[in-house]
C-alpha cells in the first residue's frame, strides 16, 4: 500500500472553466439561460443581466449605502423588477459610463468624484 495520497496538480486545479469548447463535464460552456433579457441598455452604455460573468471586483461600501441598495432592490421587486444588487450595480456602471461619454467634465460622475 503507497504511503503517499495523490492529490490533483496545479493544472488541475487552475484549469480554465468558462472558456473554451466544453467544460469537464463535456457541456458547452456560455451564458447562464434565463427568462431575463440578458442585456439592459441605459443610455448609450450597456448593462449585462443574467449572464454568467468571467471577471470580479470586490466592492466595500458603508453600511448606511448597503442599506440604501438594499432598499432600492426592494422597491424594484415591489414594482415587479425582481433584480439582485449586483443586478442594480451593472445598471448603474453602465449610466454613469454612458452619462461620461454624453456629457464628459459636465457628466454627474465627474461632479461627485470632484467634489471628493
């Protein structure tokens, strides 16, 4: 009997899973199916829905502003827009990047990032 466990390597471990032909399971890999468009346009910018999404950024934020998006989310699924918080962020990138682009040094993001 080996006294050593074989354990996966690093190429196992690190290997690619949203890109490529298939996944190990031998599905193709892609978006996440939904109901949902997958694609929310505001203004001129985009805003990504219910896809699956390759890249992270990790956010912090007070927790007066946490309470303030979780509200908003709420008053969403109140209107009948039953959206997550990351949902909402997307959108809002998505305005604030297009406002930018329409107005430049005029655009709201630029006043509130000066006024910092």
């Amino acid at each position: 009997m080996p006294s050593r466990v074989n354990l996966p390597g690093a190429a196992e471990l690190f290997r690619p899973t949203g890109e490529g032909p298939a996944t190990s399971s031998g599905s193709p890999a892609g978006p996440v199916a939904s109901s949902v468009p997958s694609e929310e346009t505001v203004g001129e910018a985009t805003a990504s829905g219910r896809v699956r999404h390759e890249e992270k950024i990790t956010v912090y934020v007070s927790s007066d502003e946490l309470i303030a998006l979780e509200n908003a989310r709420l008053t969403l699924r109140k209107a009948g827009i039953g959206v997550d918080r990351g949902r909402i962020v997307r959108a809002a990138i998505a305005a604030a990047l297009s406002d930018l682009e329409e107005k430049g040094s005029q655009s709201d993001l630029v006043t509130r990032l000066g006024a910092l």
